[in-house]
C-alpha cells in the first residue's frame, strides 16, 4: 500500500504553470542546473520547484523545522552536513515542517554538500502515523523537497533504524533511486559509525 502510495508520489510531475519567473526563482534555476547536466530534467525540476515553493509559502504560519537543520563537520572546519531525521516530524505539522525543511535546504544554496538521513529513532507506530497524516500531496512535495534540492550531493549517510523490515524497505527505495544516486550512499549502522567514517 504505502510502495504505491510513495511511487505516484515520487511520479507525480503535475504543476499548475501559473508562477511567474521571478528573479528568485530564475536564481535558483541557476543553481539548479549546475547540479543536472540533463536539460529536460533540469526544466521539468524547476517548475516542479515553483509549484512545491508557491504552495508551501501559502501557509505563513510562524514554524521552526526539527526534522531538517545543518551540523558541523567535526573534522573539516567551515563546512556542514545537512540532516533530515524524519522521527522528528510533528504529524499535525507535516505542511509547515516541509516548508521550513525547504528554507534550511536553500540556506546554503549551490554548495556541494553531504547528507545524513537519521532514521535511528524512527519506529514502526511514527511510521504508521506519517502515513496516516500524509495527503498524496504531502508526499508528492516531500518527494520533491529532495529532487529539487540546489546542491551537488557528495555523500548520502544512511543512519540505520532498529525496526523489522528495514532491509526490504530501503531495497524498495533503492529500486527507484538512479545509479548516480546509488553509488554516493553509505550505510552506517550508528551515529558512532558515521563520525569514525568522517576521521
């Protein structure tokens, strides 16, 4: 259920074209296709950035992110990582989470960066609830959140969760990733693994 879900989600390139191109937006088209060497790509990524932009700036309801925000590299000075831990997401403000997990992403606009997706906490009951609370839109703009990103992606740490299945979970995932996608993630049992894998 959630596999078909996630899938028309993930495919999802519908966009309402009525966003004019403003300065922001063709600044970030910059960016963005320094990232993608596809042209077709890059243009069908950049109206799918003006809708998920527009329809998340609707709601201008005062919200601070907890699921995405950036930490110091320990071991490399003037450089962050950016993480994404989805066990901290308040389901009532999945809208507002997304939006500010938008902002935090393009902070460092153009940078090359390494992510961590800290999935350590996350249990099968947050994973239940996720679902329950996410419209297709939701995932349709979270998907996007992470395809539109204006970053070259160095690295991609994987912070395992302890939770049954999680194996035949991120083998469904991988089955959509690119192999470009594929080749640049780590997989690491703990946070401990990561910063001995960052030395």
């Amino acid at each position: 259920m959630f596999e078909g879900k996630f899938k028309k989600a993930l495919f999802d390139k519908t966009v309402t074209n009525t966003v004019p191109d403003t300065e922001f937006f063709l600044t970030y088209k910059q960016y963005l296709s320094k990232c993608h060497t596809d042209k077709t790509q890059c243009e069908d990524l950049y109206h799918q950035f003006k809708d998920l932009y527009t329809h998340l700036n609707k709601n201008d309801i005062s919200y601070r992110s907890t699921s995405t925000y950036w930490i110091p590299n320990p071991y490399k000075n003037n450089e962050e990582v950016l993480v994404f831990c989805p066990s901290n997401i308040n389901i009532t403000k999945i809208e507002e989470e997304q939006r500010e997990s938008l902002n935090v992403m393009h902070e460092k606009i153009g940078e090359d960066v390494e992510i961590v997706m800290d999935f350590s906490k996350l249990t099968w009951r947050q994973v239940t609830q996720l679902l329950q609370h996410s419209s297709h839109n939701s995932l349709k703009n979270g998907a996007r959140l992470w395809k539109t990103i204006p970053h070259k992606i160095k690295k991609i740490f994987i912070i395992k969760p302890s939770i049954n299945g999680w194996v035949q979970i991120f083998s469904i995932a991988k089955f959509w990733m690119s192999e470009k996608i594929k080749s640049r993630i780590v997989v690491c049992d703990s946070w401990i693994v990561f910063y001995e894998l960052k030395k």
